[in-house]
C-alpha cells in the first residue's frame, strides 16, 4: 500500500500551546505598533493593511483557542480544530499578501507606515514577517483538510475589498494619515497622485493576484488532504 504522510498535528496540548504562543506573538506586534510601547496611543497605524490583517488573525486564532479549550475533555483528534475553516481560507490568504507586498514591493522602496517607525526593527519583522508565516503553519499543521470548495478562492478576495472601500472612504473624507503626508495609506490607493485610473490599475492587478494565490492555497488543501487520506487508510482510521 502506498504510504502516506500526514503533517496535521492532531495533540492538542501542542496546538494550544501553540495558539496560545501567537497569540502572545501577534498581541505584541500589535502593543509595538500601536505606540502604546512609546507610552502615546497612534490610533492611525491601524488605517494600515498589516496592521488590521494582524488583528483579524489574532481576534480569529483567540476564537480558535476558546473552542479548543472547551472542547479540551471532549477532543477529537480527527475533529475540526479551527472556527470558521473557510473563512479562515481568507485569512491566511490575507496575512501571507501582507509578507508578499511588504517583502517584495514596500520594503525596496524603503516604505514606513509613521516617521519613527524603522525597517526591519522588532515590530517591523513581527507584523510583516513571524505572523504571516505562523498562521501559514497554523494552517497547514494543524488544520483539518478538503473543506474548501473549487470557488472558494472567489469569495475569499471579499476580506481585501472590505479593506479597499474602507482605505478609500477614509482617505477621501479624512486627513493626512502623518503630518503632511498622504491621506491613503498606500500609494497606489492614492487617487491624487496615481488617478482613478491609476487606482483601478492597481486594484485589478491585486485582484488577480488574490485570486491566483487563493487557488495556489486550495492546491496545496488538496494535496496535503490527498496525504492525509493515505495515510488514515495506512494506520485503519
């Protein structure tokens, strides 16, 4: 018989452990990045995609550890240890552009989201770097598989667009996000230098990517899903 491997993690000391270390994690990118650490609260860091996309994975990986804790006495190793698995498909989707954008196209060009703020300094590296890459493992350790559907990947781009009309809105509506600065915390959502045109260049562009990368995660589901089957048929479960 063909032999399987199964990289779920199915302990669950381990994956409460585990959530509970994000969650420490995350909590404190988060403290570093609100200015609370400098003792003076910047309310604006959270107009910023890393910044909401960090706090969606730690308001939903704090529900996930909730269940598992209630679920402690009545566990089920083969059970499904996450709320919302299909929304969280576009969590993980979400998070992981926010490495991608950062790695590849902000951080070259020398981006800051306030004046103090420093490349590649602790809370710099936490937001864009360690959470995107734990709630990838998350993902693919502890999760169960198979539960996305082909169409998937379309409904998960809802989470970046409520993120669009809201940097939208408020760049059109508000002030500078930093003194004499932008009112949009992206260039390329700033209407007044790139143009609407310029705006829904950007947007399809990302559009497509959301999309090419949600297909890419539902990809490697079916995969891991494929070995996780092997190998139950392998141990008789």
């Amino acid at each position: 018989m063909e032999r399987g491997v199964r990289l779920r993690i199915l302990n669950k000391y381990f994956i409460i452990i585990y959530r509970i270390f994000f969650l420490m994690i995350c909590g404190y990118g988060l403290y570093l990045n609100s200015g609370l650490s400098d003792g003076v609260f910047q309310p604006q860091m959270f107009l910023y995609y890393t910044i909401l996309s960090n706090l969606v994975c730690f308001i939903f990986i704090g529900g996930c550890l909730v269940k598992n804790l209630r679920e402690f006495h009545t566990w089920s190793p083969m059970g499904i240890h996450t709320i919302l698995p299909r929304v969280k498909g576009s969590i993980t989707m979400c998070i992981t552009v926010t490495f991608i954008i950062y790695h590849f196209i902000l951080a070259p060009t020398a981006f800051i989201m306030s004046p103090d703020y420093s490349l590649y300094s602790m809370r710099d590296i936490i937001v864009h770097y360690v959470v995107p890459f734990m709630m990838i493992f998350d993902w693919i350790l502890l999760d169960k598989k198979g539960l996305y559907r082909i169409t998937e990947p379309l409904l998960w781009i809802g989470l970046p667009y409520v993120y669009l009309i809201f940097a939208l809105v408020r760049g059109y509506f508000g002030g500078s996000i930093t003194p004499g600065g932008s009112k949009y915390p992206y260039f390329f959502l700033d209407i007044e230098k790139v143009g609407s045109a310029g705006v829904i260049k950007y947007t399809l562009g990302l559009t497509a990517f959301f999309i090419i990368l949600g297909y890419l995660i539902l990809g490697i589901d079916k995969v891991l899903d494929k070995t996780d089957i092997k190998k139950n048929v392998q141990n008789g479960l």
